[in-house]
C-alpha cells in the first residue's frame, strides 16, 4: 500500500476546501505572519488595524470594522486555531448549501454588525482594541444552526447534543457572562449571531444575498469566469447536420452549470448562467 506524504494531503485537504472558507482561512494566516513578523520590529498591526471601540476613530478610520476580523492574538495562536477551527467545521455544510457569495455575506454581515453594535453600546477611548474573527464564526454557527438544528455535535465528556442547543448554549454563555471582563468582547460575539440570524432569516424570505464586493472575487479568483482550454476535434468524426451539432453543445454547456452548482451552489451561478440553465431545462 503506498502512502502519501502528510505535505501532500495537507495539499490537497487545502484545495478541497469550499473556495469562501479556503480564502478566509488563508488570508487569517497570511495577517497572523504578518503580525508576528512586525512584532519582530515593534511593530503592533492592531493599532493601525484593530477595532477601536472610540466612535470618532471608528469613523474616521472606517477600514477597522472590516480588519479586526483578521487579526488574533499573539499572547495565544488558540484563539486564531480555535476560530479557524469553527469556521470550518460549521462553515463548510453551510457554503455548500448556499454558495460562496451567500456565505460571505453572512460571515462579513455578522462580524460587521458585531463591530457596530459594540462600538455604538460600549464605546469608550479608554477601552481594549477588539481583534478576531470570532463575531463572523459566530455569524456561521448561527447560521448551520438553522440549517442543520438537529445536527448532534460531539462534545469532550458529553453525548452527542443537536446543534441548535450548542450555539444556544454558547450565546447564552456570552450572555451570563457579559460584564464579566476577562478581555472577550461578548458584545462583538452577540451582535455577529445576531447577523448571522438576521441575514439566514431575510434568505429563507427570499432575499439575494448573493452579492458581494468585487475586491472579495477578486479574491477568490472569480473576476473572470473560468475558461476550459478547448477541445481539439477528432478529425475522424464527421459532422452529422447542424441540429445534432446544436444539441451537443447545450448539453455540453448544460452539465458544465450542473456541475457548478453542485459545488458552489446556485447563488454562485452568474444571471446569464441561471438563464441559460432555465433555457436548456425547458428543451429538456
């Protein structure tokens, strides 16, 4: 029996990951070298990049309600594994349901709404920076929650518990221990759950949140839809009639978006595509 070398799986478990969740994941990473490497200089990223909880700041340096969210601690990389752990456990049941762009506007939608609502309930210029991404995990546990709410998750020393109770029980947790101190901003953990159900429930009334920024595909490598190389043609086939030649290419191009959705959803579909797939299944 041949063995793969542990680089190699690790390889390929990477590419296997839903294109959202591999890009958050990786850009995580990539500010948490970043951090350690500028520490090395004293250098501290999350003066420039955290969330300050100073209205003023917050408004006038507005990138920091997105960048807080790549930033972690370096006391404990824990809370970087712990949060990426979340992500994609959770996260990857959830991407494949509703496609990478749904799914980035819940996680970015709950960690932005994490951020305004601490800021606007706890601001204050004497406060701690809030780094980490733990208001948009949040976000996404709600979120396969709701899909998934009898989903039973194992916990260390306890049954199996469906996962409606489990994200309840961590929520209520945040709750109790609220002004509890301890350097948690529970707040940002409220308020991305919070989002998390409000943009869940606004998709179950039939609302598109299959928009994003174009910086985000970019990001994920979706300005451009992707090109098969072409096909030579077998110089020993002969062209049949024109009908049989039309009928060869809608099927072609029909199982190219089935095979789309079925790994990014239909919300990853482009309108000229979702078109296209309600044209050919009206042939059919």
């Amino acid at each position: 029996m041949a063995y793969d070398s542990f680089g190699n799986s690790l390889k390929r478990g990477y590419k296997a990951m839903p294109v959202a969740i591999r890009t958050i994941i990786t850009l995580n990473v990539v500010m948490y070298v970043l951090q350690v490497l500028a520490a090395t200089l004293n250098i501290n990223l999350s003066n420039y990049l955290a969330l300050d909880r100073d209205l003023l700041i917050t408004i006038t340096q507005p990138w920091r309600i997105i960048t807080y969210m790549f930033l972690h601690s370096l006391g404990s990389p824990f809370h970087l594994i712990f949060n990426m752990l979340w992500l994609w456990w959770m996260g990857r049941p959830v991407e494949e349901t509703i496609g990478p762009r749904s799914f980035l506007t819940v996680y970015f939608g709950a960690g932005l709404l994490g951020a305004f609502i601490d800021v606007i309930l706890t601001f204050t210029s004497n406060s701690l920076p809030v780094i980490g991404a733990s208001g948009a995990v949040y976000g996404v546990m709600v979120a396969f929650a709701m899909l998934f709410p009898r989903t039973p998750i194992m916990l260390i020393l306890l049954p199996p518990i469906e996962a409606r109770y489990v994200v309840a029980g961590l929520i209520a947790i945040d709750v109790i221990f609220l002004n509890a101190g301890g350097g948690i901003a529970r707040m940002v953990h409220l308020g991305g759950a919070l989002g998390g159900y409000l943009l869940m429930r606004a998709r179950a009334n039939g609302m598109d949140l299959s928009y994003i920024p174009r910086f985000f595909e970019y990001l994920m490598g979706k300005m451009k839809p992707s090109q098969k190389p072409k096909k030579s043609r077998n110089k020993n086939m002969s062209i049949v009639s024109d009908a049989e030649i039309i009928e060869e290419v809608d099927q072609t191009e029909l199982d190219e978006i089935l095979e789309k959705i079925s790994k990014q959803g239909y919300d990853a579909l482009t309108k000229e595509e979702k078109r296209k797939l309600f044209e050919l299944s009206n042939k059919k």
